[in-house]
C-alpha cells in the first residue's frame, strides 16, 4: 500500500497518526444524515485505526485499505497576521477497500461537510479505483449505499458505475434500504463532477 497522488488531493494510507484530525472530520454531524454515528473518542478511533494497520482481515483472506484523503486548505486571507492563515493542507475525509480474494473490492468513502460540493470525493475516489485496479488486482467494485442517499449515488453513477440488486453487499437481496451499485476498473479513470455526501457501508464494521 502506498501514497496515491489524484487530481487536486493526496491519498495517504491510513494509520494510527491520523487520529486526531480524522476525529475533527468524524465528528460532523453532517456525515450521519443516512446512517452511522461518530466515534466515542479519540482514543476509541486511535485503537481502531491501529488494528486497521494490519491492512487485512484476521485470517488474512482480505486486503483491508484505508486512506486518508489531503485537500488543499482555504484560500489564505490576503492580509492579517500571517501566523492566523489557515493551513493550505487538511484533512478531508477518508477512502477505503476491501479487497476480496476474487478481485472484488467493496469500497466506502466519508468526507466532511467542510469539503462537500468542491469535486473531492469523486476525485479521491477515482485516484483509489485507478489504484485498485493498477496494483491490487481488482476486476470488480462494489459500492453498498442507502436508496435515499441521492448525492452518493449521483457520485457512483458519474463515476460508471451501475445500479444492481436491492440488498446488500454481502448478497443479501431485498435487505431493507440498502442498494448495491458496481463498476469495473475501466471506470476509474478520471471522470470529474461534484462530489456527494458520504455513504458508509456497514460492511465496514466488520473491520472492528
């Protein structure tokens, strides 16, 4: 696993480190509109992130891949103290896989509000898929979103991928609210827009 360079942000893998500025992200209630809730503490989210270092599942069948994703800050003000400018850098949200030993990779992705509307998540994601594809061998990806989550599917489909079952990703169809989108590698090259609000799946929780 290794930094990803995208268009307009940088992908970094995930670790314990990030905890803090991760924690100021999650905490936006914004991000739970359709589902999820924010992380108890920091150190509850450090522990967590730590185990997730391992970047696979216990008995090793899975890659599991986190980034973080780096977004340049807010346009420094043109006068004022220099040493009040906000950092030209933050940290936006994250992106991740779950790579399955058939070349399927379940993927998710949450940004904060502070990032919505700018064209990031659909970048980030892109950058993530391309890599995927590259340098994981992935053939297939699977998004697992909520039917109501109108901005994350408007990102899904900008980025190629297609409507599948009502369900969920495990296979479970007709699994209450959940919809399951796929795409192909090829659709990880670059198709801009604007981003969406977050979708989570809850396959991710697995991760612990």
């Amino acid at each position: 696993m290794r930094p990803v360079d995208g268009d307009g942000c940088r992908l970094e893998p995930q670790g314990a480190r990030h905890a803090d500025a991760l924690f100021a992200v999650l905490s936006d209630p914004a991000i739970y509109r359709y589902e999820n809730a924010p992380p108890a503490s920091v150190q509850a989210l450090r522990e967590r992130l730590a185990r997730l270092e391992s970047r696979q599942s216990p008995d090793g069948g899975e890659q599991w891949l986190n980034w973080v994703v780096w977004a340049p800050g807010d346009p420094a003000p043109q006068d004022g103290d220099p040493a009040a400018r906000p950092s030209m850098d933050h940290l936006a949200g994250f992106v991740q896989a779950t790579v399955m030993p058939d070349g399927r990779a379940f993927i998710a992705y949450v940004f904060g509000s502070r990032s919505w509307g700018r064209g990031l998540a659909t970048r980030a994601v892109s950058a993530m898929l391309v890599e995927l594809a590259a340098h994981h061998g992935v053939r297939r990806f699977v998004a697992d979103v909520k039917v109501d989550n109108a901005p994350s599917l408007r990102l899904l489909a900008r980025l190629g991928f297609s409507a599948g079952r009502q369900g969920d990703a495990t296979g479970r169809d007709g699994a209450g609210d959940d919809a399951v989108y796929d795409g192909q590698p090829d659709d990880g090259e670059a198709r801009l827009g604007r981003d969406a609000a977050p979708a989570v799946r809850k396959f991710t929780d697995a991760r612990g």
